[in-house]
C-alpha cells in the first residue's frame, strides 16, 4: 500500500476504512505532502484519538463489572430511575443484564447523551441485553406514599420482574430493600458504571414517550417538551388550567403554581 500512487478520494477512503493503521503506513501518510492527504490523514488521528477516549472511559465505567465477573458473578443488574423530581407524570425505573462482550461507545448518564443519540444507544441496549424491565410508580401512588418510597418500591419491581435472575444489582446510590439479592449502591453510579448507565437510558427513554403520549391526552401543560418538570411554560399552564389527573398534588408548585 502506497498513498503516493492513491487519489485524494482514495486516500479518503482507505482512513475511513481503517481505524488502526501500522507505524509503517502511517509514516508513508505522514511524508506525504499533498495537502488533501495531510488534512484526511490529520482527521483520521483525531478519529483514532476520539476511539480511544471513548474506549478508555468504556474500561473506567465498566470497572465495577469486569471486577465483579472476574470473581465469577454472572448476571450483574444495573438499576436506576428517572423522574423522581418533575411535578406530573410517573417516576420510571430500569434493570438492564448487560452481556459480557457488549461495547457502546459513548454509554453515559442519560441527562449528558443527548435525545437522538440516547434512542439509537436504547435500541441497542434492547437488542442486546441479557434481560431489560422497566416498572413505574404513578403520580397517585406517588402522593400517597411519597416519592422517594415509590421509587424504592418501583425499583424493587424491576429487580423482581427481570427474565433472568440476578447474581447482584448495581444500584444508583441507594440500596433496595426487599430484594433477597446482594446490592452494590454507586454514588454517581450512572457515571461510574456501564450497567447502571443502559439502565438510566432505558428509563429516559421510556419515560419521554409516556410523556408524550400524556401531552396528546393532557394537552396545554407542554409536557412533550418539558417532560412534566416544573418549566415557567408548565408552572403558567397549572395556573391557568389547574392540574391534571397526572399531576403529583403532593408536589409543592402544583396546587400553588
């Protein structure tokens, strides 16, 4: 393989064909002084600098994981929630088995991956989990036992209802009770751990697209867009229209917006 005797398309090509590269044919690339070729070459680096971000932050947040197969754990359970703090909707929790071998560059807190990407990472987690459930805990029962033990109580549904059973739970911060199975609290877990990470995605996910379907049902609050969290577009909405059979009364800005 010679660049000098490839076009600039070529040359653009075989770079974006190719995400390692010898020292060898590096070299070759480096010397040669066509400045379309510096410039593909100069962006594969950049490509190949990112790959390797994106897989060192993949060994740092797959630690806990790796640690825990390699003391023969097999079925390891990230568990997180999303919508503990908004003012209407349900509180939505995740359990996600992820497979040893499984690799999604980018996984991360769902709050930092932005919309688009965070749908393209749930399909793929879906696709490949070992196991996946999701459970809530709506606004009623939310006001009537407060959310922090609706969302225990949602949480511990989600251990329970997987297909497969647990070896241990990673847990975002808090630990379970209920569950007869050994738990791992992470503080920050669903930055600090693959399998809390897919489930934190999932539990995005799926909540938006309750939310969205109850702005069809509830329309006027926004919550397509605001996701039922306390927004000035909301707040202005609650004053005017009161709430709605979603809202969490026990919530302080929903019956005195």
């Amino acid at each position: 393989m010679n660049p000098a005797k490839m076009t600039i398309k070529e040359v653009k090509e075989f770079l974006f064909a190719h995400e390692e590269l010898t020292e060898e044919t590096q070299a070759l690339f480096s010397a040669d002084t066509r400045s379309g070729v510096q410039a593909a070459y100069k962006q594969w680096q950049r490509r190949r600098e990112k790959a390797g971000q994106l897989r060192q932050r993949w060994l740092d947040m797959s630690k806990n994981e790796r640690e825990l197969w390699n003391k023969g754990y097999t079925h390891i359970a990230g568990l997180d929630e999303v919508g503990r703090g908004p003012l209407a909707g349900p509180v939505v929790t995740a359990a996600v088995i992820l497979p040893q071998d499984f690799y999604l560059p980018g996984l991360n807190d769902s709050k930092k991956v932005p919309p688009a990407r965070r749908e393209t990472m749930y399909e793929q987690i879906m696709a490949q989990a070992v196991a996946v459930s999701v459970t809530l805990s709506d606004a009623a029962l939310i006001d009537e036992i407060n959310i922090f033990q609706a969302t225990l109580r949602a949480m511990r549904m989600a251990v329970q209802e997987l297909s497969v059973t647990p070896d241990i739970t990673l847990n975002d911060a808090v630990t379970v009770p209920g569950l007869s199975i050994e738990q791992r609290p992470i503080i920050g877990g669903d930055g600090k751990s693959v399998s809390i990470a897919a489930a934190s995605i999932v539990a995005k996910v799926e909540r938006d697209r309750i939310m969205k379907k109850y702005d069809e049902q509830y329309p006027g609050y926004g919550f397509a867009s605001n996701m039922g969290y306390g927004t000035a577009e909301h707040l202005a909405a609650l004053r005017k229209l009161g709430p709605c059979p979603i809202h969490r009364r026990s919530f302080g800005g929903v019956l005195t917006p």
